[in-house]
C-alpha cells in the first residue's frame, strides 16, 4: 500500500502541475455553496459530492480549501488503484494484479495531464467509483453496488454507465424479470438523486437544453477536412489513454466475457459526448479508462501466464 501511496502522490503532483482551474481563488470557491461555483457549465452544478466533501473538511478543520482538494484527488488516486488491483484479482493471479494495478496510471497521466490542462474535482473520483461499480457488478455484490451508485451519481452524470454496464453484461446470467427489476431500481435511484439535485440548487436550468452537438459536429468536421485544429485533434485522438485503445481491434475474443461486454459502453457514452460534452476534452472519458486499459492488461498477463482460469462467467460474492 505505501507504493501506491508514492505512485498516487506522484500522479497528483503531477496533476496539479500540469492542470489548474481557472484561477487559484477557484478552489475557494468550489468549497462555498453551489451557486458560487467557478463554473460556466450548468451542469456541473449536479455534480456535489466532491465539492461538498471538501466544504465539510474546509469547516471542519479550518484547512486550506487548495491543500483539502489536492488531498481528494491523492486520496481519490489511492483509493482507485487499491480498488482496481481488486478489480483486476477478479481476471489475473495476486502478483500481476498487484503489479498491473499500478500500470492503470499510464493512461491517466496521459488523459488527465499531458493532454489536459483543466483541473475539475469530480474526474478522478468518478474513475474511482466507475471501478468500484465494475467490481462489484463482477462480483454481484449488490449491498456494495448500490451505495457506489448513489456516490457515482452525486458526483457525476455519465455514473449513468454503470446501469448500461449492469445491464449488458448480466443479461444472460439472471432471470429476465430479475434483471428489469435490477435496471428500473438503479434507473429510479440514478434520475430521482439528479432530479432532487435539480430541484434544489438555483441557476441550473440549461441542463436539459444545452448541447455541444454543433461545436462537436465542426470538431469532427474539421478533423476530415484537415483544417483548423485538426493536428491538435488527432492527436489528442491517438494519444488518448496513451494510445492503448489503437490495440483493442487486435485483441480478439480472447478476453473474459465481462470485458468483452464492458466494451460496449464505449458506443453510448461517445453519443452522449456528442450532445453534452465537448469532445476534444480527454479528460471526459474517464470512466473509459479501466473499460479500455483492462482488456489489454488482462491480454498482456495472459501471455505472461498470470490469467486466472475462469469460465466467463461473472463472480459472487465481495
């Protein structure tokens, strides 16, 4: 653990080096009530966990609301490798799991730092929570699962995978009216937190109508026709989570069918990208970082001789 501890400490130094927030009175601000967020974006303003919890250790102790959040993102670091090493026992023996578990800051350095300069307090922890999900969906955990989705969900919009993950890869292991009462439960709980937030935080109400669509289509656009910012787009394209997802195509069907399924999310978070996010921004796909660097690591572990013997099925248990 106090490896991880070091590589976490590392990873946020050079987080913080690399990326900042718009200005250092920032911090300040996020720790203060939602409405004085140094935020354009409307919806940021459902994303309270993080800010609220660095509020909480603001008052509490009287500390420095810059130092409170960089000590989040370490804490937030540390906890998603201890989580994904967990994660990754699930596919490969102790010893790579423990060892691959650290590789996991490869693409975040690059996602979150050489191709990122916007510092905002919800990204690592929705990473961490999205592994957490993964875990405990593996495992069928579900006394686990759902307070992860409730923390997933205070903290940012695209938890909402996690119930499409839930779905695609356990649709052929549980009864059919199981699996619906399973969906429309974490549906209700997911859409009944936001709305709630909605209701209660002011200056919110462009959520539902504002859209990137047009920007992203002109993006997209000018990456074809090789204009504008097309060089800086492709490769922040390319260099996304460090170039590893360039391997996918090549790995075949010889990953576990969990990882195989968690792939699919892939297609509905870049739709709703196009509509809500801004595309050229690396650090949104966060929660894609373990569902794309898994099935590589797990390929790389299986020629090493370190993947488990399974039989595809998803696990039981913690």
């Amino acid at each position: 653990m106090a490896c991880y501890a070091s590589v976490a400490l590392l990873f946020t130094a050079l987080h913080f080096r690399l990326s900042a927030p718009w200005s250092a009175a920032d911090y300040a601000r996020f720790a203060g009530p939602p409405s004085q967020w140094p935020v354009e974006e409307t919806t940021f303003k459902l994303r309270l966990l993080t800010p609220l919890l660095a509020r909480a250790l603001t008052v509490a102790f009287g500390a420095n609301a810059e130092w409170v959040f960089k000590s989040l993102a370490w804490a937030s670091v540390l906890l998603l490798l201890a989580f994904y090493r967990r994660y990754l026992s699930n596919f490969l023996a102790p010893k790579f799991s423990n060892l691959f578990a650290l590789a996991l800051v490869y693409p975040l350095v690059w996602n979150f730092c050489l191709l990122n300069s916007l510092y905002f307090p919800f990204d690592i922890p929705s990473i961490l929570f999205f592994v957490m999900g993964l875990h405990f969906i593996y495992r069928r955990n579900w006394f686990a699962y759902y307070p992860t989705l409730v923390l997933a969900a205070l903290n940012r919009e695209t938890s909402v995978f996690l119930i499409f993950v839930f779905g695609v890869t356990l649709y052929d292991s549980m009864t059919h009216r199981s699996l619906v009462w399973h969906l429309v439960a974490q549906a209700a709980i997911w859409a009944g937190l936001k709305a709630m937030i909605f209701l209660t935080v002011s200056g919110n109400s462009a959520v539902l109508t504002k859209s990137h669509l047009g920007t992203n289509l002109r993006v997209l656009g000018d990456m074809v026709a090789l204009r504008g910012n097309f060089i800086r787009d492709w490769g922040k394209l390319v260099l996304a989570f460090g170039g590893t997802w360039l391997v996918l195509p090549w790995l075949g069907r010889r990953q576990p069918a969990y990882l195989r399924r968690c792939l699919l999310v892939i297609i509905p978070f870049i739709v709703l990208a196009l509509f809500k996010g801004v595309i050229d921004e690396v650090r949104l796909y966060g929660e894609l970082v373990p569902v794309v660097f898994t099935p590589i690591v797990y390929s790389i572990a299986q020629g090493l001789g370190g993947a488990r013997l399974q039989d595809d099925a998803a696990g039981s248990g913690g």
